[in-house]
C-alpha cells in the first residue's frame, strides 16, 4: 500500500481503501446475525493469530526479528478450513490492524490490511465449502466445520490458498493502479507470481494444523505445527537478509573504484550486463549466471590500489606507468579473497586480462588454462571499454567494436564468448544504462548485424535496470545518448589495462 497519500481528501486510492472496508464489514456481519456461530473457538484463533504477528514487533530480549519476514497467514488459513467464512474473517481482524507499517497515515494502513485479509478469508472460506471441504458453506452444527477425510481435502484447501492470495495481490493491484496509475494487469502479475507458491504452502500447514485440531490429539497438537512454520518463515527471511548484504557489499565496492576514475562511472554495470548476456547465450543459469554477472561488475575492484593520477591521466601511459596499472587484477583478487559468495568470480577478477593467445598478464595464461568466467568478462570489458568515452579515448560505435573481437577473436579472445556477445547483441540489441552525464554510447537495435552500420539514434534505458538487481545509477540522471563516430581508430582491446 505504498501508494497511499498522506492526507485524507478525495482520491481514487481512499475510495478503493473504502470499498474494500465496506466490503469487509458485510462478509463479517453474518457471523453476527448467526447464533451458531463458535464464538470460543473464533476468539480462541484470533488470538493466536494476532499473537503471530505481535512477535514480529515485540521478539524475546536480545533477539532480533529478521526483516522481511512477512505475514505468518497459518493460522488464518486454519480459521479458514475449521470456520464459517464470516467467522474465519473476523479472525483476520485482530492481525491485520496489528501489522506493521512504516509509512503515514498509519491507522489508515492498518485498517486496510485488516479489510484486506477479511476479504480474503472469507473468499477462501467460500472457495473452501463450494469445493467439498466442508460439510458447508455456512456455519455448521459443531464447533467446528467437519473436514473431509485428509487426503480428499488438500485439494480443496489448496484451491483456498490460491484464492486467499489471489484477493490479496489483486487488492494490492488495484490501490497500486489508483495511487501511480498504472495499468491493473501490470501491478498485479509480479505480486502474484512472487506471492502464489508461499500462500499455498501457508495454506498446507493451515491445513495440517486443523486436521491435528480436529484430531484426538487437540489444540496442543495443532500448535505444535506453527514452531517449524514458522522457523522456515525465519530462515527464508535470513537468507533474503543475507543476499541483501551481499549487495551492499558490491555496491560498496563498486561506488569505491568509481570515486577514485569518473570515466569508469557505470563501466562495472555495463560489463556485468554483457557478461551476463554472453553467459545466457552459452546456457548458464542460476548461480552460475549470477556469478558471472557479479565477476563483471567487480573486475576492475583492485583500481583502488592504483593511484588516482594514473587512472584518470589524459594521454598515453609510460611502460612504468602501464606496469603499475596492470597489477591491479591481483590487488582486486587480495581484496576479495575473504568474500566467500562470490566464489569463481575472484578468478575472474584476477584473470580478466588474461590473453588466449598467451600474451596477457598477470600470469600469462593460454587457452582453456584461462577459466571460463575470466573469459567471458575479457571480451565484455573490452567491448564497454571500446563503445565508451574516456579520457584517452573517444567511443566507438557498437558493429564497429564487435567487428574488432571478432578480429582479434583467437588470438586475444576466446571465440566462443566472441560469437555469444556478438549473437546475443544481433538479436536483443545493446541497452545498457548510462550512469553519468559524461558518457555516450550508441544503441544498436535487435536485429541489426554485427557487421553492418545502423544510423545513430537516441533510446530509453532498458526497463530491467542495472546488470546486478539493488545496485543505484551512480552520478546524475539516467539518460542514452547518441554516440559520434570515433575520429581514428583505437588499438584492439579498447586500449588502456
């Protein structure tokens, strides 16, 4: 609900907010006018639930909540699979106003989330009963409704769970598309995808916890599945932490090299993003993708240790000035030696400027003794280095660089991360995201042949952002330019180490 507007006047988001109150308020009346109603067991269930979420506000002394842990819905969806829909929404009351919120107007927040899981209860409820899980969509005869025998109701209780996240995303979707208005079909695809699988497994264990509290064994029992629920709520929210500060410590790398040469500012992003385009075209995925992608964003880490006025020296470098540059791979590779997630990409830090062909440093590596990810980051580097400005050089245009790995392909460059790069950018275009006014650069669109000029013209950055998710643009606004042809040509590899 991060669109909501801080004061309270006429807008489409409060409107939706009051439907969505006037709605819940009519799916919780019935449990009211009805006198079979389990009033124990509602008030009994509430309280866990509400319990569930006041844990995340007030955890043991000395201990400390992961962020991002998000709300604990087993319980709800036990009200829903042991309770009337009316009566399963006025469990979600208590545990919906108790959530957190971070931004204003607070109360207002805590009223729509209340509404919103009231809503989605009570359709879980109804999807629920419709679909044989229970005895009936209404308020049955016992304290409780009568489950269908375990195997028989998971397929009910999973359809449930869909339909309770289903309600909710698409709650969520509507004052998203009032408050930014965006269209509905986009606000609402991301959250349901990132939300289904959670919610069905939520509604699992909800299942479970009724089965075992309609069970001889009783309400001690049923409790005893919300401990390891909700230690895997935890644990998944710890690794989400986790994978954040991997990030920040990335970011933090990267905006120290870019301090030091602001000719390099985005050159780190723009690598990451052609590696990781030549390692999809090659069939990595996953963790191996991911590693690559972050090997080009750190390559040039160890910059720090090379004094300032070499790098940002305008002219030719002396042999004694280039030596003292060229030892920056191992600096780089000493300086994350202790980062254990980032695994291959140190080799390719220290071997980014390894040649196939031998003639590389530091170690002059040949051939296959070069690994993969070093290779791959080789040809990325060379080609941002090549399509873009810098203080010793103009920037060439896209058929033009990738004409030159192609030249030197065999020699200086592996020829299979050559024909990824130049394949993956004849199909998907280049759009990387320019993150600095200084920098030029052309865009090339789908399609268009290595080989073969395309006339320049001005693009908008690609909507996926930088190659690794969570890292900022650096320096002023975002913005593609068009790029003016280089007035002479550079040497192959895009010059400077």
């Amino acid at each position: 609900m991060r669109g909501l507007p801080p004061a309270a006047r006429p807008d489409p988001v409060w409107a939706v907010v009051f439907c969505a109150v006037l709605a819940a308020s009519a799916c919780t009346a019935p449990a009211f006018a009805d006198s079979g109603t389990p009033w124990p067991a509602v008030a009994l269930l509430a309280v866990l639930y509400l319990g569930c979420e006041l844990v995340r506000l007030c955890p043991l002394p000395g201990k400390r909540v992961p962020e991002g842990i998000g709300s604990f819905f087993p319980v709800l969806l036990a009200a829903v699979f042991l309770l009337p829909p009316a009566a399963a929404a006025l469990v979600a009351l208590p545990g919906g106003f108790a959530q957190p919120v971070v931004r204003r107007p607070a109360r207002v927040r805590r009223v729509w989330h209340a509404a919103q899981q009231a809503l989605a209860a009570w359709a879980a409820g109804r999807t629920f009963g419709l679909l044989g899980g229970a005895t009936s969509a209404g308020s049955p005869p016992a304290p409780f409704a009568e489950l269908p025998h375990f195997p028989y109701a998971l397929l009910p209780a999973v359809a449930a769970a869909a339909v309770f996240c289903l309600v909710l995303t698409a709650l969520d979707a509507c004052v998203l598309a009032a408050a930014e208005r965006r269209p509905l079909r986009a606000a609402w695809r991301g959250p349901l995808g990132r939300s289904l699988v959670p919610h069905c497994v939520h509604g699992l264990a909800g299942l479970m916890m009724a089965v075992l509290w309609r069970s001889p064994y009783g309400l001690p029992a049923a409790l005893l599945v919300l401990l390891p629920m909700y230690i895997s709520c935890w644990v998944f929210a710890q690794y989400h932490r986790e994978r954040a500060a991997h990030q920040a410590t990335i970011r933090a790398l990267v905006q120290a090299v870019e301090l030091k040469d602001r000719y390099t500012r985005g050159h780190g992003e723009r690598v990451g993003q052609a590696s990781a385009m030549i390692a999809r075209e090659l069939g990595m995925d996953g963790d191996r993708l991911e590693v690559v992608r972050i090997a080009g964003i750190l390559h040039d880490v160890g910059k720090i240790g090379v004094p300032t006025r070499l790098l940002r020296k305008d002219g030719p470098l002396t042999p004694e000035e280039r030596r003292i540059i060229e030892l920056h791979p191992e600096y780089g590779h000493e300086m994350v030696r202790g980062i254990g997630f980032l695994g291959e990409a140190r080799s390719a830090i220290l071997h980014h400027h390894e040649r196939v062909d031998g003639s590389g440093y530091p170690y002059g590596l040949t051939g296959e003794q070069i690994p993969v990810p070093a290779r791959v980051v080789a040809v990325a580097d060379a080609f941002d280095a090549m399509t873009s400005t810098r203080s010793y050089s103009r920037a060439r245009p896209v058929p033009v660089a990738l004409a030159e790995l192609e030249r030197c392909a065999g020699a200086h460059f592996d020829p299979v991360m050559v024909r990824a790069l130049v394949e993956a950018i004849g199909r998907d275009g280049w759009h990387p995201v320019v993150t600095a006014d200084e920098d030029d650069l052309q865009v090339i669109p789908a399609g268009s042949a290595p080989g073969r000029a395309a006339a320049p013209a001005a693009a908008a950055p690609e909507p996926g952002g930088p190659a690794l998710s969570g890292l900022p643009a650096q320096g002023a606004r975002t913005r593609v330019r068009t790029v003016h042809p280089p007035k002479g040509p550079e040497p192959d590899g895009g010059g400077r180490p």
